[in-house]
C-alpha cells in the first residue's frame, strides 16, 4: 500500500459516522473509506446510474457513456492522480463514484425540470440531492436511514467544488443533522475528485460525441488544446490511418491534462506548507488545480462543447422532450399522489413544501427509461 502523504485523509482519524453501528469498523480487514466505498458501489442509487443520462437521453447504441459508466471513469482518473501524490485512495475512489448519485433522469435538462417545479419551495440541486440521497433515502440497513457515511465522505461530496457559502434548503438540514462546516475548504481528496470529473467529461463527452455524428475532428481542431494534442498523436503514428487515431487523441488528452494537474498541485502543496488536513482545509484556497495555462485552454474546450455538443439542436430538443416529462410527471403525482408506489404514496404528507419536496425526491430517483415508462401511462406517450 503507498504510504500516505501527512496531508492525506486518514481513515483512523476520521471524525466518523452520524450514527453509532454495531461492532463499530470491525466488520472485515476493511478501513473506514474502503466501506464507504463498497457501500456506494452495493447501493441502488448507484445501481441506477446506469440508466441515467450522461449526454445522450436514453441512447440507442450500448457504447455511449451513462452516469454509471462516466463514474467509474472519474474513479479511474481519480485513484490514479490520488496514488502518485499519496493521497488516500479509497476515499478518492467513493468521491468520484457518488458525485453525481444526485442527478434526476436525463440530466440537467431534467434538473431544470425539477428546479421549476420547486421554484416556490426551495428548488432543487442536484450536489445537494447526492448527499440527501446517501444521508436519508437510500435506506438498506436496520437501525437507521440513509449508507451512514463517514463525516469526510460526506464532507467531500458537499464541498468537492469549493465551501458552500450560500446553501439550499436541503444542504442546511443534511447540515443542521450532521454539521459539515461548510464554510471551509474540503480535503485534498475531494478537490482531485472534483478536477478527475472534468477530465472525465471533457474528454469522453468529445469520444460520445464523435461517435454520434455530432462533433467532427475538423471542429475538434479549431480548439487549440485538441489541436496541440492531434499534432502529437499524428506524429506518434503517421502512418495509422486518422479514423483509428481518434480514441488515441482523447487518451491523449487526458495524460496532457492528468500530468498538469500533478505538477501544478504538486507546487502548489509545496508553496502552501500545509502538513496536516486540517491545514489544507483552513487554507482558504484550492490546492488541487491545472496551470493557468491548462486552465485558459480547458474553459475554451469547455466553450467549443456547449456551443457545438450540448447545445447542438438534437440535444437541444431531446431536452426540451425530457423537461415535459418531468413536469407533466410532478403535476400528476401532486394532483394524485395514489399514482406513486405505495412506499411513496404513503409517505406523502398534505402540507407544502414537504408534499412538492416528497414527490422531487421520487422523481429523482428514477431512470431515464423508467421515467418515460411512468409517463406514458399516466400522460400518455409524446409525439
């Protein structure tokens, strides 16, 4: 096992869990991260991430990226970056695979959905649907609700991409029940999940999309980060045909933006002195990072995506469809909340805003393709 860096979470000193459990840690040789872990991945909000939206709405072809798969390629990236700086591993690892347990079916367009619906109870985020989910919905053991995860598995889920200064109503009472001092930076571990994901979707979204018709390699080149590394790969391989050089530009691509974001955190830990994890949470500043140059060519990247790939008008309508569904699906579950199973229908309370939160929350749990069967029997199929 690498030997951890000082700064490095420790799960011996965990500030442990919300609620006691019987015979404690000791169920296993495994440590408290690495059951953190394994209970994300034997979760059903996990489960479900393999019906969920990615990029492409329920897609045809089974090589397309859903939640599920996107996860575990962060996890990937994450573990990697996590043991060449000698950062905890498994913590790493849970982050990455639960960061987007929170997500409704069909993605942001279905969280815009979700976001109107609750407009006038709080609304709905889906970083802070993660750690209501894990805290108290998915519900497998006996004594109390929710996977009962360690404080900094709930901490790096809730600060992965900086302090919370201004929470919803869903982050304040998961804090209000276990407070996660929202105020101050996250681990080291859960800054490198937050970067992992971008490498991830940058870089698979580009894969998804060439395979889909809807990105070609001569709009890839007017990016000046694809550019630099098509230039190395066709030199690598010039005599390799450029259909089969295109899964080798984004391999390529993640080392470029992997090796930068070590170097850069690298000094960046160095410069900043901190020797404990403490430290680096009172810092007041990310630690993990991409150079400024990185960073400037990693937003162009970002740009050319949304304006050519997520705003693209196939996705675009695909959405507009998945925002009907989710709507039309919360107006009929509030009009009659019989029309929900009965573990759901008889939970739901007559006063607002815990009846709109309460149907949300089942929303939310659903599958693209579970969503879209529930609509067309209840509102009938969309033309």
């Amino acid at each position: 096992m690498t030997m951890l860096a000082s700064y490095a979470s420790q799960p011996d000193q965990s500030r442990g869990r919300l609620h006691a459990e019987p015979g404690g840690e000791m169920r296993g040789p495994r440590d408290m991260f690495q059951r953190d872990r394994d209970r994300i991945i034997h979760s059903i909000s996990f489960r479900r991430l393999r019906h969920k939206t990615q990029v492409f709405v329920s897609p045809d072809g089974d090589h397309y990226r859903v939640r599920m798969t996107h996860s575990l390629e962060v996890a990937q990236i994450g573990r990697a970056i996590a043991r060449t700086l000698a950062l905890n591993e498994d913590l790493t690892e849970a982050l990455c695979l639960a960061h987007d347990i929170g997500h409704p079916p069909f993605g942001h367009a279905g969280e815009d959905a979700l976001e109107a619906a609750l407009e006038d109870h709080g609304g709905f985020d889906h970083n802070a649907h993660t750690l209501r989910t894990l805290m108290l919905l998915d519900s497998p053991y006996p004594r109390f609700r929710g996977l009962n995860l360690s404080w900094e598995m709930l901490e790096g889920l809730a600060k992965h991409n900086g302090p919370v200064t201004k929470p919803g109503w869903a982050m304040r009472e998961l804090d209000a029940l276990f407070p996660l001092d929202l105020a101050s930076h996250a681990s080291l571990e859960a800054q490198l999940a937050a970067l992992s994901d971008d490498i991830a979707y940058d870089n698979h979204d580009i894969d998804d999309g060439l395979r889909a018709g809807l990105l070609s390699l001569e709009q890839l080149l007017t990016v000046p980060l694809v550019r630099h590394c098509w230039d190395r790969v066709t030199t690598r391989y010039p005599d390799v045909p450029q259909d089969r050089l295109l899964r080798e530009l984004v391999r390529e691509q993640i080392g470029v933006m992997a090796n930068d974001l070590l170097t850069t955190t690298r000094a960046n830990i160095a410069a900043a002195g901190v020797e404990t994890v403490a430290d680096v949470r009172a810092l007041g500043r990310t630690l993990v990072a991409f150079s400024p140059e990185l960073a400037a060519q990693e937003r162009e990247l970002k740009r050319f995506m949304y304006a050519t790939l997520y705003h693209h008008p196939d996705q675009l309508a695909a959405a507009d469809r998945a925002r009907v569904i989710v709507m039309d699906l919360f107006r009929a579950y509030l009009a009659d909340p019989a029309l929900m199973p009965p573990e759901w229908r008889d939970e739901c309370a007559l006063e607002e805003p815990t009846r709109s939160r309460h149907i949300a929350d089942f929303i939310a749990g659903m599958t693209d393709r579970y969503a879209e069967k529930r609509h067309a029997e209840i509102c009938g199929a969309l033309v």
